[in-house]
C-alpha cells in the first residue's frame, strides 16, 4: 500500500491509503473525494484536474500532448497540473500530495 493525501477545497487534508497500479481518479472515487472523472479515465475531459505538490511533480512521468491538451480546458491551472485519470500510483510516489482546484467545469448533473 501507498499513501497519497488530496488536499481538499475546503483546505483539508485526506490522506488515503491507495494500491499501487491504482490512478489518482479511481482512488478519488474509491475514498468519495470529490473528484468527477466524467469521461471516466479516457482523457476526454478535464474533471479529474489535481494540481500536483511542487516537491512531487519532478517524479511524475512527462504529461502527454493530448494530456496537455485536455488540461488546457480545466480551471485554475497551475504550472503542476495534471489530470488525476493519468497519474498511477507507484512505490516512488508513496505520499504523494495533491491539491484540489478552487474550481471545476461539471460535466455531469
């Protein structure tokens, strides 16, 4: 097991343990962080936008293009967004902390 700990938009922290292989979208919604994820991990959407602590986001992998592309439709981006849908939990990452933005585009009702 792995700890990560989303930081939430109300300022709190929930620390979670998460199994490696798991993505920061299916651990958001396995713990009810609010995190929506409505293309449900396909990269099709920007809901599931976390904004990466500065000291971890140097050991995440290069985000993509299409990654690029899609984070360019989220709200209150920050130079260490990434989409939550694209970041897998490893060994590495145990204690990864992400913020929640203030703000997101809800796809769905």
């Amino acid at each position: 097991m792995t700890k990560v700990t989303f930081i939430e938009r109300n300022g709190k922290p929930k620390v979670i343990d998460a199994k490696e292989g798991q993505s920061l979208l299916e651990i958001a919604w396995d713990n009810e962080v609010d995190i929506e994820g409505a293309c449900e991990g396909s990269m099709a959407c920007a809901t599931c936008h976390v904004i990466v602590d500065a000291a971890w986001f140097s050991m995440l992998p290069a985000p993509s293009e299409d990654e690029k592309d899609m984070l360019d439709l989220a709200y209150d981006i920050q130079k260490t967004s990434r989409l939550g849908c694209q970041i897998t939990m490893t060994d590495a990452l145990d204690g990864l902390v992400v913020r929640l933005p203030r703000d997101v585009r809800k796809m769905l009702l």
